[in-house]
C-alpha cells in the first residue's frame, strides 16, 4: 500500500475509527431526530470520513459538499483560505453539521463557519475526525472532535500527502 521509500506508522486503527464514528452517528440521530438536518462535508479530504458517518446515521438527512483551498501543497497550509466550491442551496431550514477530516491551524473551519453563520441556519455544529490542537493559530474548536492527535503528518481515512494514502482504511504517520 505504500510508495517507493515511503514509511508507514499505524497510529488510529480502522476498530478504533469505526466504533467512534458509529458512536457519533448514533449520537447525531438522537439530536436531530424529527429536524432538518444537513450534513456539509468539506472536500477533498472528509469523504470518507463523511461517507462512513452518515450510514451510521439513522435519520433522514441531507448531503451536500464545500470546498476550500489554503494555498500550497505539501505538508504545511498557509493563513488565506479561498471558497472553491460552495453550497448550490439556502441552509436557512436547516440544522447544519459541518464533516471535516482534520482541524490542523483551524484557519479553513474558521473562514467557512463564518460563510455559513451569515446566511442563517438553524443551527450549526462542526465535527471532525481528527484534531491538532497543538498546531492552532485561531481560536477555532470542534463541537466534535473524535481523536486528538499530536504534532505529526497523518494520511490514510481521506487524508492525502500530495494526493497519496486517501484509500488507507486506517490513520498512519507518514514518517
Ligand atoms: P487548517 O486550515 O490548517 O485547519 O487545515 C486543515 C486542512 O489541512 C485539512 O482539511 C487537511 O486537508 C490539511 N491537513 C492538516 N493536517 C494534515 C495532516 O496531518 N495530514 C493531511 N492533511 C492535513
Ligand atoms: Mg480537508
């Protein structure tokens, strides 16, 4: 599964992700049962973070995408982050979850919370799979954080190095 001189660490296994997720699928069916829910999940990296969370889900809900861009590719982002793809619908009679595969400076959640908290929701959340804190640069917190990791580059679950180990069914360092 890897590339030529790559190394590979298992650090979340595919157990641990899938019974967090169930737990928060089940979680969000009780919170949201008989309301308008839609889940946003943010491209590329939480489609399979997003794909696995809303079969765990048992209520009626309602799919949709955002993209953002931080500029660069690589290991690091930088602080402007550029809408690349938005919302085609009003999300005023919704309750809205954001589905993000990983807060890492928090600059992305924080420009596309405030985008989405202007046009009105019902109300809205952010859930992610995974959480640097240590590596924050805005006061940005998850409502839902499922694993708090440190300091390390993680692929595998969505999460690309240079479009690399997004299929990986678990979290790995890329060492
Ligand atoms: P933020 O705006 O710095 O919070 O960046 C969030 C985005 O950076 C995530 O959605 C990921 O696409 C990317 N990112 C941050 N840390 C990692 C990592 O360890 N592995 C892969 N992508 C990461
Ligand atoms: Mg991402």
């Amino acid at each position: 599964m890897t590339y030529a001189g790559d190394n590979l660490k298992v650090l979340i296994t595919k157990e641990e992700i899938d019974t967090a997720t169930d737990l928060l699928g089940k979680e969000i069916s009780k919170i949201y049962k008989g309301k308008p829910l839609l889940l946003v999940g943010i491209l590329s990296g939480s489609f399979i973070f997003l794909a696995d969370l809303c079969r765990a889900i048992d209520i009626p809900c309602e799919i949709a995408f955002m993209k953002a861009s931080s500029y660069g590719s690589g290991k690091s982002s930088s602080g402007r982050v550029d809408i690349t793809l938005d919302l085609s619908a009003d999300i005023k009679n919704y309750h809205v979850i954001i589905v993000e595969d990983i807060i890492d400076t928090g600059n992305t959640l924080k420009a596309i919370t405030a985008v989405l908290k202007e046009r009105d929701p019902l109300s809205l959340k952010v859930v992610t799979l995974l959480d640097k804190p240590s590596r924050r640069e805005t006061d940005f917190s998850a409502d839902r954080s499922l694993f708090s990791i440190p300091d390390l580059f993680v692929v595998g679950c969505g999460l690309d190095f240079d479009g690399r180990y997004r299929n990986l069914p678990y979290i790995a360092i890329l060492e």
